[in-house]
C-alpha cells in the first residue's frame, strides 16, 4: 500500500512548521494569550504555598501558635482555590476559539481539495486525505490547547521555582540543578528520533484509512468474489505495522520518562539528605527545608510533563506538514497564463466578437481540437503523450460521435473539455475562445459531461440532478431532465425525487445510475454536451427510448459522444476514429464503414455483441 514520503527530517524544525499555524490562530491570539497568563498565574500561585509553608513551620508551628496555624491553613485553601479557579478559566478561554480554529482548517482542506486538479485526486489514496482531514486536526486542536500553552507555562514555572530554591539555599539549589545537562541533551536527541517514527505513524494511520474506506465502498465485489479472509489479512498486516510504529513511539517516550523522572527524583534525595543534615546541624531552619522541598516537589509535574509535551509537539508538527502537503499543492486555477500576474484576456483581446454579437467565421464557431497534445503530469520521462496533434472541429449544433480501440485515449480527449486534465500543448476553442481564457465556472456552466461511470451522493434524487443546472433551478427542469434520460423511474421510488440514493447510488442499478447521471447532464441545457459511453449500462429497449429524447437535445446543442455501440454512433451527424493517440479518420458511420478497415472492424465487433445483448 502506497504512502505519501515522508518529510525528511534532517533539515525538518519542528518550530518552523508549527509557525504556518499562525494565520489560523491569529484571529483567537488574544484569548489565547490570555489563557497562557492565566495558565501561568495558576502555576505561580501553586509556588507561593511552599513560602507560606515556610512561615507556618518556621512561625506559629515553632511557636505552637494554633490562631498562626488556623490562619496558615486558611491561606493554603484560598491559594489552592485561586489555582484551581484560574485553571478552569484557562480551560473555558480555549475551549471555544480551539473549535473554531478546527473547523477553519478544515473547512480550507475541504475546500482546497475540491479545486485540485483531477491529477492530484488520481495519485492520492482518499484515506491519506480523510486521516488529514480528522486525525491530523485533532492532533493540531490538542496540541493548541495543552502542550502549546504548557511548554510556555512550565518553562515560566521552572524558571520561577529554580529561583526561589536558589534565593533558600544555593548549595541545594545546585544539587537540584545537577541533572539538567544530561536532561537536555536526552530531550533533543528524542525530538529528533520521535520526529521520524510520528510521520511514519500518521502516514501508516492514512494507509489504513485507505483500506477502510475501500474495503466499505468495495463490500459487493469483496463478499462477491469471497475476498474477505484475504482483505483481512491485508488489513491486519497494517495494522500490525502500525501497532509495530506505536510501540516504538511508546519505546521512546518510557526512554525520555525514564531519564526525566528518575534524575530528578535523585537529585531530590540528594537534597532531602543534605538539607537534614543542615537542619540538626543548625545551619538551615526546618521551614526552609520544607518550602524547598515543597517547591522542589511542585516542580515534578512541570519536569515529567517535559517528555510527552515534546512527543505531543511532534505529532503536531507531523500533523501541521501533513496538512500543508495539501494545501501547498497548486490548485485548479494556480496554473496557466491568466495566473502569471495578468488578467484573463477577453473576448475582444483574442480578437473574438462577444457572445451574441457579430457572427464569428464558420471555421472558429464550435468545439474546435488545433494540434493538442496530451501527457500524464506523472509519466516517465521520455514516454510517449496518450494524444498527440489531435485536429477536430464540431460545428455548432453537431453531434460528434468518437470512436476507437479501448485505451486509445477517447476519455481523455474528453476529459480535456472541461478542463479536468490541461493540455500539454496546442489548445481547445468553445466559439473562438482558448478555454484557458475563461474562468473554470464559465466553461464548466457551458460545458456538461456524463462520464462512463456514473457517481451519485449520499443526497436525494432530485439533488443529484439539479447539480447540473444553475441555482434556482427546481421541479419543472428535473422532471423535463428525467424524461430525456428516461429516468421517470424516480418518480416511482418511495419518497419521489426525494429518495435518498445512498452512497454512490449504489440502492440503484447500474442503468438506473447512469440515466440518472445523464439527466444531470442535460438538465442546465448546456450548449457543449460531452457524453463519455452515456448509454454502456442500459438494457436495449431503455437504450432505444433514451437514444430517442437524446436525438431532441443532440439537436440543440453541440455534443462530442464516446461511442461502443453503432446504435450510439448512430445519433451523431459524424464520427471521428480515434487511433494511436492520432485522429485517424472523420466522416460519417456509413462512409468510414466503407473507407476504414479499422473503424469497420471495431463497428463490426461492436454489432455482433450488440445483436448478442439483443437476444
């Protein structure tokens, strides 16, 4: 199973990838920054209840003063309150401006995914973009709300409690001190190393994702070909390559833990022992050694916590370059010349007259193809393009029907059109006009298509067609649009048109899909219909009464149809055969029957299983 690389991690700071949070957390800066001085109030006020302790011992408990001792309980229980209070403030400040910093990420991943280009979506397996749309985020809002706060509050505490230890007693105070080298240098050799097995965690998490996702979508062919035993052991085998990963993470963080609590722990032994002896020697009072001690011990959780806020941050920052790996990957309309610092050029810039205006020459209104040339962005160097100097005109209201061998390139030449894939060379014109001069939503709005396989939502019938028409558009264009696709079989369904289709429409049959998604296609009255086998799943009787209300809409419209079936290369006035990634012959049905052996051949293959299904 195929993971996205990793980001190496030799130059990798895991600052600098946190900082490109900033943008999301600006806006909520100042109640953030206040909850950190909160934060950091609350833990300041925990250190002053070892000074108070002092006083208590060294005062009233010395002078066996009950009132002193009743009054030096009361101050404990207001200082353990206003601690505990002001946690709880630091808690709600974030709570809210979190949620919302969550859900501006995601709303921008959600929204940058649907203007990347289809080449983006082929290379990336789905669960590595669902693991970053919800594992990674919630990572981030975690991240935000504790380690990013505390590893500033504890810093702020330790300064604050070395301080005081070292104003009671600096022989102590050093011993305190003593483990803070070898601390240090464990920390940044654990940064380093925790920051390598995050990555390939989150990415293992993705991998799996994938495979939940596909098994889910994939359960007909699984359980059809009896696939389940072998679909489990692929998924067990991640996930004990994953469990493998967490392991080693926790390996790591009982290594840091280890190191963290246990010198610590000493050098307060160390101090405890020392500071006793300098107590019945009489060089050191016996509340000093308390507050010492008290502080010493209020400055455990700052120091332990030092090992899983790093690991936390590392995770962040793996969550944060997860994230901007597919933020920073250029969108839809990042590319081209309209992007390179001009502005789209206009009709009346290419020469062009407007839509409506003077008629344009005969030879420049239509779908015109002028010497395009196509290769996959991710093709090895040096192969050869799927469609190369690929010349065709459809005349305004034509129906061009394009024909050829399987893998000849027809989907791509129509995926072209609107602009799902970009030319590698040459260019394609709408009346004139290079469709890299129009914004996406001019051409996709004069541009329909109808793909081979026919994808629906988790939404209603009739939202599923209405996708295809201008907003405002309601029941009297989806019910003409459901005639035309022969498609009346909604009306039939339990709620209507507003039936639930499920995921993928697969509560629906292949052929009722298809009509379906061909209703779409035809519902905003497009003036370009690009038809990829619109007709490949339909039984012959319904082909025929589809073919029919087609002929209608063919009739207004300027159509380029990729065609199996000679009943479906029949609706077009033309036919273009497609050989070679070339334009091998363009004339009608019964003229390339004639003059091309090899449209002969592919129509004949066609017939003979067409008569087949007929019987």
């Amino acid at each position: 199973m195929p993971t996205t690389r990793a980001t190496p991690t030799d130059d990798r700071s895991t600052v600098r990838s946190l900082l490109r949070l900033w943008p999301y957390v600006r806006p909520v800066r100042a109640r953030l920054f206040t909850a950190a001085f909160v934060a950091i109030l609350a833990s300041c006020t925990g250190l002053v209840i070892p000074l108070v302790l002092k006083w208590l011992v060294d005062g009233p408990v010395a002078d066996r003063d009950p009132a002193g001792v009743w009054l030096g309980a009361l101050y404990l229980l207001l200082l353990g309150l206003a601690e505990a209070l002001l946690f709880g403030l630091r808690r709600w400040l974030v709570a809210r401006p979190l949620a919302g910093v969550e859900a501006s990420m995601r709303a921008d991943l959600y929204r940058h995914l649907q203007r990347l280009p289809v080449a983006f979506h082929d290379r990336w397996p789905s669960g590595q973009l669902l693991s970053r749309g919800t594992t990674d985020l919630m990572l981030l809002r975690m991240f935000l709300a504790f380690p990013l706060t505390f590893l500033l509050v504890n810093g702020v505490t330790i300064l604050v409690g070395v301080i005081i230890m070292l104003a009671q007693d600096l022989m102590l105070g050093l011993v305190i001190l003593g483990p803070a080298v070898p601390v240090v240098v464990t920390c940044v050799i654990f940064e380093k190393r925790y920051a390598e097995v995050a990555r390939r965690a989150q990415d293992q998490v993705g991998d799996l994702t994938t495979v939940v996702e596909e098994g889910v979508l994939g359960i007909r062919i699984i359980k059809g070909f009896g696939r389940h035993r072998s679909q489990a052991r692929a998924f067990r085998e991640l996930s004990r390559t994953l469990r493998g990963t967490e392991l080693h993470k926790a390996r790591l963080l009982a290594t840091i833990l280890g190191v963290i609590v246990t010198l610590p722990e000493v050098a307060i032994g160390a101090a405890l022992v020392l500071g006793a002896v300098q107590v019945a020697d009489g060089g050191l009072s016996a509340g000093t050694l308390v507050a010492f001690l008290s502080t010493a011990l209020a400055l455990r959780w700052p120091v332990d916590s030092i090992g899983f806020l790093l690991a936390m941050s590392q995770e962040a920052a793996t969550a944060t370059e997860r994230y901007f790996e597919v933020l920073d990957a250029a969108a839809e309309g990042e590319s081209g010349p309209a992007l390179r610092g001009a502005a789209a050029p206009t009709r009346a810039a290419l020469g062009v007259p407007p839509l409506g205006e003077a008629r344009l020459p005969a030879a420049q209104r239509g779908l015109r193809f002028d010497a395009v040339a196509f290769r996959y962005p991710d093709a090895p160097a040096g192969s050869p393009p799927v469609l190369e100097r690929i010349d065709l005109h459809i005349r305004p209201g034509e129906s061009m029907a394009l024909v050829g061998a399987t893998g000849s390139g027809k989907t791509t030449l129509t995926a072209l059109v609107p602009r799902l894939h970009e030319v590698t060379s040459g260019r394609i014109t709408l009346d004139g006009v290079d469709i890299t001069a129009m914004s996406r939503e001019e051409l996709r709005s004069r541009v329909a298509v109808a793909f081979e396989e026919p994808t629906l939502f988790s939404a209603s019938v009739g939202e599923n067609v209405l996708m295809g028409a201008a907003d405002g558009a309601g029941a009297v264009e989806l019910d003409r649009a459901l005639a035309v696709a022969q498609a009346e079989f909604a009306h039939a369904l339990p709620q209507g048109t507003d039936t639930q289709v499920g995921e993928q429409g697969l509560s629906l049959s292949g052929g009722q899909r298809q009509r379906l998604a061909l209703a779409r296609a035809v519902v905003g009255r497009p003036e370009f219909l690009v038809l990829d086998d619109p007709l490949s799943a339909l039984d012959v009787h319904t082909e025929a009464a589809v073919e029919a209300a087609l002929r209608d809409v063919l009739a207004a419209t300027t159509a380029l149809i990729v065609a199996h079936r000679p009943s479906t290369v029949l609706l077009a006035d033309r036919v273009a055969l497609l050989s070679g990634g070339r334009i091998a012959a363009v004339g009608t049905h019964h003229e390339l029957l004639r003059t091309n052996a090899e449209y002969a051949h592919l129509m004949s293959g066609a017939d003979q299983t067409h008569q087949e299904a007929a019987r």
